[in-house]
C-alpha cells in the first residue's frame, strides 16, 4: 500500500507492505503479487506490495486459494512500468529530481 510519511515535517509517499505494514526501504526487496486471470483487455485485478521472502509467501497463500492462480513480479520492475503507463519518462524524473 503506498501511503504518506511525514519525515521531520517533509511529507513524502511510501511503500508499507501489505502483509506486515513496514516500510519497502528498498525496491529490490520488494514484490508485487497478483492472481493471474485469463482476462480480457480492460479487464483489471488487485495486487499486494510485499516484502520478499516470508511476507511474499503470506501474500501467495492469500491469493491462491481454491486453486487460483498466482503471479509476481520484482517491485522495482512494477515501479518502472507504473511510470510508464502514466507517462512519466526517465528524462521527465531527472528533470524533476533536480
């Protein structure tokens, strides 16, 4: 779940595991699970933000029941794909870096 975290004043969002609640400090340490659906384009589901590791199998014992079918992807490659589909463009990020 992302959330807003106020740091000293500078409020800025976060990535709270969805399992555990703590703080993804780091991308590489994260993952995005979600069910696989035989979908139809436009068709949408919900994903969990987790940790790796423990919290991941939490999150795929959750979702997988009666069967359904499971998926994960690393939470750095969701991140670059969620700034893509917005139109957010690595030029534009170094820009606003700045």
């Amino acid at each position: 779940m992302i959330r807003i975290y106020n740091d000293n004043g500078v409020y800025a969002p976060v990535i709270l595991c969805d399992i555990c609640k703590g703080h993804i400090k780091e991308a590489q340490d994260g993952a995005v699970i979600s069910l696989i659906l035989e979908a139809q384009t436009g068709d949408m589901t919900e994903f969990f933000s987790v940790h790796k590791g423990e919290c991941q199998q939490k999150a795929e014992e959750k979702l997988s029941f009666r069967g359904k079918k499971v998926g994960w992807q690393e939470l750095n490659t969701h991140l670059l794909y969620l700034c893509k589909n917005t139109g957010l463009s690595v030029k534009e990020m170094k820009r606003l870096e700045k």
